[in-house]
C-alpha cells in the first residue's frame, strides 16, 4: 500500500476567503436557484428572465397591454 502524503506547500500564500449566505429565490419556469442580495431579488429575477427566458417577458407585456 503506498503511503498518502499531504500536498500543501509552505511557500504558498494564504488568501483570506469570505463566505456570505445569500437569500435563494426560484425561478418558475426552469426552477433555477437564484442567489439575491436582500432587497434585490426582483432585479436578480428580471435579469435572469431577460437572459434565460425573453420570451416569457414578453407574453406578460403583451398579456398586461404594455
């Protein structure tokens, strides 16, 4: 049996890492996982239609009569 040896290096440098909890919100249509900083989730929302789902923006435009 072969001997597991650690892999780090002394000489590397150690960058600090900062781990933040987002909210999560879902999209309804793909059911995707959306991370939003608090009091954005309708622009993360919007965002994410606009670049996945452009049609389903405008069917509501159009359903709204904007």
């Amino acid at each position: 049996m072969a001997l597991c040896e650690a892999m780090s290096r002394p000489d590397s440098v150690r960058f600090p890492v900062t781990v933040t909890r987002l909210p999560l919100t879902r999209c309804e249509i793909c059911g995707r996982t959306l991370a939003y900083q608090p009091g954005q989730a309708s622009a993360v929302l919007t965002k994410h239609y606009l670049r996945m789902h452009p049609d389903a923006l405008t069917e509501a435009a159009e359903a709204t009569g904007a």
